[in-house]
C-alpha cells in the first residue's frame, strides 16, 4: 500500500454526520453495531474493514446445459467512496462456479476464504 493510499485509511473516522443523509457504510446502523460489540478492533485504527460482494450470472445464456458463475469480490470499506469501489481496491477473490448458483449454501463456500481472512 502507498503512503497517499494510507492517509485514507482512516477516513471513516470522522466522515459521518449526522445531519446528512447516508452515503458510506462507516454512516449505518451495522458499522456502529459492529464497533460496540467488538471495541478492541474499533479502536485500533489501523484494522481494515472489508466487504464481501457477489451478483451470479449464467455465462452462457439460457442454453441447454445451464451453468452458473459466482465472482466473490472483497472491497475496502475503510477508504472514502470516491475511492473504495475503484478497480485497484476491490479484489476478485474467489469464484464459485457449478451447474446452479450455490443457494443458501454459498456459506459453505465462502468459509475458505474467510477463515484466509482472519
């Protein structure tokens, strides 16, 4: 990580007020849910705050043999958003791919990369 990039990486400390509508996760409800139930890694600055994301699609249109494509991205949440969803801060970490989308299983999949994460 670059020096300028580590300057903003503790923007969500002081970027929510209250009187403003919500534009960043660090402004909701989970985030300081989050905080309070675990107030030692709230306190050290320097932990990163990641978010998982996933849209399934089918590659190959409605074809006879249907198949089904999950990307996992992990996005940054503690950088402001002119910059946490830009393509040199959002990873492809893992894809789930198979013959139908992974359901109410896709926890079943996403725990490798979890358990990497810890």
């Amino acid at each position: 990580m670059s020096r300028k990039t580590a300057e903003h990486m503790t923007w969500h400390l002081n970027c929510c007020n209250e009187n403003e509508k919500f534009f960043h996760p660090a402004c909701g409800e989970a985030w300081k849910h989050f905080d309070s139930t675990h107030p030692e890694f709230a306190s050290e600055l320097r932990n990163v705050r990641l978010g998982l994301c996933t849209d399934g699609f089918t590659p190959f249109g409605h074809s006879t043999s249907p198949y089904s494509c999950w990307p996992i991205f992990v996005s940054v949440y503690n950088l402001p958003p002119t910059m946490c969803m830009k393509q040199e801060f959002v990873f492809l970490s893992l894809i789930i791919q198979g013959p139908q989308s992974p359901g109410k299983n896709i926890d079943v999949m996403l725990r490798p990369l979890i358990d990497d994460l810890k």
